[in-house]
C-alpha cells in the first residue's frame, strides 16, 4: 500500500506495483480459507461471501459517501457527473469494467477521477466471486487435479495477458482474466500440501531475494514499461518468495516486515482514502511545494485510515453475529440503494451546474470536442488500422501539397492550418494516429498498430510526393527513436520531400479549463502562463536541434510569445485538456505557424 501511495505522490516511478505485490497477498490469505474450508466439505458460499461484505462493504460505503460530498464541494459538474457513473459501476462491483469502456486517449486525467484506485477492487471481487466455484468443481471432482488445474489456469491467464498487450493494453490493465495470474501465484502458494521452508538461511534469502525484485521493480519500471505481462513476474514472484520465506520461519527480515503489521492493518482503509485525498488536495493546493504536499497528504491519509480503521471497519469485524444474516442484507441492500439514488440524481442533474458562477461557466464552455480531429477518420484510435484512413477526405491533393504526419499533436493543428495554407496555395493533407509519433519501425508498447500505420504512411507520401511534410509529436522516447526518426527524415530527402519537424507544444500540468478556473477564484486574472506549464513541453528539443538544426520548428516559440502562453482568448479556454487546442485555440496558432512553416521551408530550399 506504501508503494501504490508513493506511486500516487510521483515519488516512485515504478511502485505501481505495490497493486501486484497486494494481489499475491490477497490471492494467497483468502484461497488458504476457501481451500480448507472445501478440503473438509464445510466451505459456506453464504458464509465465505457474508465475511467478504463485512470486509470490504463498510469502509467501502463510508469513503464513496464522504468522497462524493468532496466531489460536489471541489469538483465542476462535468467531473461530478463522471463521478456518479463510476461510483455506480463501483457499486455493481465492476469499476474496473467501467474505466475500461470509458478509456481512451482523450479520457479524463487521472486526478479528475476520484475513484480511479477502485479498478483493483473490480478485479480481486471479481476473481473471488468465480474462485471459489472452481475449488468446489475440482474438489468434488478429484482433488488431486486442484493443483495442476491452479497452475494451468494461471498459465494460461498470464499467456492471454502478454497476447492481449499487443492488441488491447487496456483489457491487459483493467480485466481479470489478464490479471487472473497475479491472484493465482498467491493461490498456487496457498495449495494444501505446500511445504515452506523452515531453515532459517532458506528462509531469510528467499525473503531478500523476494524484497529486492519488488525494490528493484519499484525503482526500475516506470509508465513506459510493457505492464503486466511478463514482466509482472518481477513483482509477483518477489512476493511469493517474501510469503515463502516468512510464513512459517522467523527470520531477521520477516522480523522487519512484522513491525510494519500495524500499518497492514490500516492498508485497506488507506487505500481506499488516499486518492480522493490527493485529488482534493491539488485543488485546494495546485501550487504547494512538492515536499510539503506529499508530507501532508501521507499523514492525513494515515490518520483518516486509522479512523475508519477504529470506527468502521472494526465495529463489522467485531460483532459478525450482529451483521449477519438478513440484518447484514438488508444493511448492505439499502446502503447500496440510497448511493445508487444520490449517484442518479447526480447524472440527472448533470453535477448542478447551477452551483457554480456565470463567469467559471463560461470557461466550462469550453468546446471539448474532437471534430476538429477528423478523429475515426484521419486520426486513428488506438483500435483502428491503416484501412480506415479514408484518402479522399485525408488528402485531397490539388496542386501543391503539405502533410501533416504524426499524432494528435499533429491532428489538433489540422483545422488551424488548413485555411491559412489554402490562402499560400497549398493543400493540406492528414495523416495521424493516437500516440504515434511519425517514425518508421518504431513500436509504442500502448499502441500496437503504430508500427503499421506508419510504415503505410510513409509509403503513402512516397508516392504522392507532397511539397511539404510536417512531422508532429510529443517526442519524449530514447535514443533508438531519435535514431529511427533520423533514418525516417533521411528516406524522406532521398525521395525528394522535405521535411519539418514541430516540436514544443506546450503542455500543461492540468486541464487549461480547469486553470483558469483555479485562477478565477484564487483572485488570478491573468490567461498567459509559464508557471503551468509542464517540463514534458520541451521533451526532446535539445536531441532534435542537434540531429536535425533548421528543420526543426518550436511551436511553443510561436505559440508562447516571451515564454508566456495564453491559455485563454476572448474568454475562451485555447486548450481543452493539458495539451490539446480547441477548434479555437487550433485557428489562432493556425495563422501565426504558418507563415514560419513556409519561411522556414523556404530557407532550406536555397
């Protein structure tokens, strides 16, 4: 929990997989149960799911109810109403389900969902609500296939996890039967009939050993990693090995991880609060020291997470023959009804727009859109191929032609662009794919048909030879990028197209709607900053002047006159999210880009 908390903080790139190390523990702890009990014929479907209410349900309920209130008092309508959809998936034990339906490039940030951190609860609930039917099956079948159907099925869950990365990465994060693999090593280690060692130099080295792979996952892996898959054994087995060498050795390290039980008493609750936590905090804080933010948030998540500790989830715990039976249903039942009616009322009151002023409502105008994109059309999803591209639309040719080639970056230029190069006798064509800069051979782990697009692309400008290509991205890869992107350029010279590579769009730290709104009622009334912006805006500018000098353009050098960009004109947000313009925004900058697109085009050419 430590590390999932760490990860929520940014202080760890990798401690994400603190979520894999507490799948191995969950799958572990509860399949011992669920195997004795169906070893001696008294495992209780309605017992076994009762305990998992008073488990989970209390703090449960008590922190979507207290977050909910925190959503209304900090959050715009359009967040509360997103808000009131999850916490009904989440109610319908499915809020995994829902973040993967709702998922895409243009979805919402992480800090404007609240219950983000549920998705792992969808999936341990998920798991438990078809492990124990498989047990039973197995059990009454003949026993002694438990263990091999265990560990095929979990082989066969971690083999459809690394098959589904290259297809859907997003069904690989959010689902159960690609996360099944992780439940299952705590439930292979949980088998009756295997033995732990009980040598204390066994034990202790199996235990560092298991410690160091999750460290090493926590500093080592970052967002970029190819995750799950394979490279979830990291986590994983390092917490297999920490079970199996602690469970039933004492040992100087599991000595150190037992004084660390109180906090793992806390763990649920302090799971379940943080987050909320952390997203009310930035906006009563957006500009608080790092340092500072992240010390009061770990404290008063702890202190909330004792409290819920005491108060909610003891009192279930305490007394299971009063909150059981039909008191227990009927408790759960009603509780889940009267949030499921604030939830609804919520949506059809589309969040209470009226709570907020004219001139925050204004800005929540903001056309969010994504027309401007031709998206589905000559900007891809992340699920379309190469067909889709519909070339009568895309590039319609007619005299001299420029493409834009490259991602959304590229694709939120295209409206902004268009009439401008049309004025200088150009044509102006589109060629863009979600998170695929325009380089040749080069893979993104999140988006598996980059490769193809592009190698179809290119071959596409090839042939129709247009004046003008202009390359567009978010250039934040290593060196092999760079390295193929120079080999792209090259091919590109060799077959008579010159190409401009545009570089810097400014990139926020939150949505540009949200700022102005933040600004507005700190007493802020200025629309231009350099003090939001993120450090991602100038990702790769310094690699790409070196390899390629003139043919690089700044669009934040054009877009952000003195450093300073203007996140609003006319009272109109420029930018919808944290990087992306809005039709708005787009013919604004349109009209500035273009004349040092051709000057600039114009130069190399002599």
């Amino acid at each position: 929990m430590v590390a999932v908390l760490l990860f929520h903080l940014e202080m760890l790139p990798g401690s994400y997989v603190g979520v894999d190390v507490f799948f191995v523990i969950s799958g572990f702890l509860i399949s011992k149960i669920i195997y004795g009990n169906s070893l001696d014929r008294r495992f209780s479907v309605r017992r076994f799911y009762a305990n998992r209410i008073r488990r989970i349900a209390p703090a449960f309920f008590v922190t979507t109810a207290v977050t909910a209130v925190g959503v209304y008092v900090f959050l715009l309508p359009a967040e509360l109403e997103r808000f009131a959809k999850s916490a009904l998936w989440s109610l319908g034990l499915s809020p995994n389900v829902y973040l993967y339906i709702t998922a895409n490039y243009f979805a919402p940030a992480a800090d404007e969902i609240p219950l983000l951190h549920y998705w792992s609860l969808g999936v341990e609930e998920h798991f438990y609500l078809v492990f124990p039917f498989f047990v039973i099956a197995l059990v009454r079948l003949n026993v002694r296939f438990l263990a091999a159907a265990t560990v095929a099925l979990a082989l066969v869950s971690l083999a459809a996890c690394e098959w589904i990365l290259s297809n859907d990465p997003t069904a690989a994060l959010y689902l159960l039967p690609f996360r099944a693999f992780e439940l299952l090593i705590g439930s292979i280690l949980a088998l009756p009939g295997v033995s732990f060692p009980r040598i204390p130099v066994v034990a202790a080295t199996m235990t560092a050993v298991g410690v160091g792979a999750i460290v090493a996952a926590s500093l080592l892996f970052d967002r970029t990693t190819r995750f799950p898959g394979i490279s979830a054994l990291v986590p994983t087995v390092g917490s297999a090995l920490v079970v199996w060498g602690s469970d039933q050795c004492r040992t100087t390290a599991s000595r150190i991880l037992g004084a660390a039980a109180p906090l793992g008493r806390i763990s649920y609750s302090l799971y379940l609060i943080h987050w909320p936590l952390i997203i009310f905090a930035k906006r009563l804080y957006p500009y608080a020291d790092p340092i500072v933010f992240s010390g009061g948030v770990i404290a008063a998540s702890v202190i909330l997470a004792i409290l819920s500790y005491r108060f909610v989830e003891q009192p279930f715990r305490r007394h299971p023959d009063f909150w059981s039976g039909r008191r227990l249903i009927w408790t759960t039942s009603a509780t889940v009804a009267l949030l499921a009616a604030c939830c609804c009322i919520a949506f059809l009151y589309r969040g209470f727009p009226g709570r907020i002023d004219q001139t925050v409502a204004k800005i929540l105008r903001t056309d969010g859109s994504l027309t401007h994109l031709r998206q589905g059309i000559c900007f891809l999803n992340p699920d379309q191929s190469w067909a889709a591209i519909r070339p009568s639309t895309c590039l319609p040719g007619g005299g001299k032609e420029v493409i834009l080639w490259g991602d959304s970056t590229a694709a939120h230029l295209y409206l902004g662009l268009r009439e401008p190069f049309a004025k200088a006798g150009y044509s102006l064509g589109q060629l863009t794919a979600s998170l695929c800069p325009p380089i040749l051979n080069y893979d993104v782990s999140s988006r598996p048909k980059c490769r193809d697009f592009n190698t179809a692309a290119l071959a596409e400008i090839e042939r129709r030879k247009p004046a003008l290509v202009l390359m567009v991205a978010i250039w934040n890869m290593g060196p092999d990028g760079f390295a193929k992107l120079k080999t792209t350029v090259a091919r590109l010279r060799q077959a008579g197209i010159e190409a401009l590579i545009l570089a810097e769009s400014p990139y926020y730290r939150a949505a540009v709607p949200r700022l102005l709104i933040e600004r507005l009622r700190s007493g802020n009334v200025s629309v231009t900053s350099d003090a939001d912006l993120s450090k991602s805006t100038r990702l790769g500018l310094p690699q790409l002047k070196s390899l390629f000098g003139p043919r690089v353009v700044s669009i934040a050098n054009v877009m952000c006159p003195k450093g300073k960009c203007p996140m609003s004109l006319n009272g109109v947000a420029v930018h919808f999210d944290v990087l992306h313009l809005t039709p708005h925004g787009s013919r604004y900058f349109g009209r500035h880009l273009v004349p040092v697109i051709l000057q600039r085009a114009k130069e190399l050419q002599r």
